[in-house]
C-alpha cells in the first residue's frame, strides 16, 4: 500500500513523500529523491503521469531490499 503525500519537482530532483507497508501493519513514511523527470512527465495526461510515477514507487518498495546501498537512483531517507 502506497499513500503519496506531496510530488515537488525543481527540474532536477523530484522529492515524494509518501507512506508505505502492508495493509495489516503500520504504515512507514519515506521522503524519496529521485532524478527528476519533468521532462518526461510534463507533455503527458496528468492520468497517464501519474500512473509511471507510481510504478516508479511501487518498483521501489517492492525492491528496495534487494539492494544493499539503496536502490540506484534513488536517495531515500525514512522520516517516521
């Protein structure tokens, strides 16, 4: 389960704060900076930007495991 609570992109970095777990437990929240992707995003629907990035998020939880120093790309800092 993924809460996304604020997007802020300045052209180069796109910080997301968001929640993120199980349903039956409790929720952890993350603030994610990832290279920003503006450029990427801005000349499509709002719909179908919306649904990458949260793939991009989804992928991340679902694999941030696996990567000892952190997924690569992605500096993430967990704030509660």
């Amino acid at each position: 389960m993924i809460t996304v609570h604020s997007v802020q992109d300045d052209g180069v970095d796109l910080v997301v704060v968001l929640d993120a777990g199980r349903p039956d437990s409790q929720l952890q929240r993350w603030e994610l900076t990832l290279p920003s992707v503006e450029s990427d995003l801005a000349p499509m629907p709002l719909d179908d930007a919306a649904l990458i990035l949260r793939a991009n998020l989804e992928e991340w939880w679902d694999t941030r495991d696996q990567f000892p120093d952190g997924m690569p790309g992605v500096v993430e800092r967990r704030i509660a």
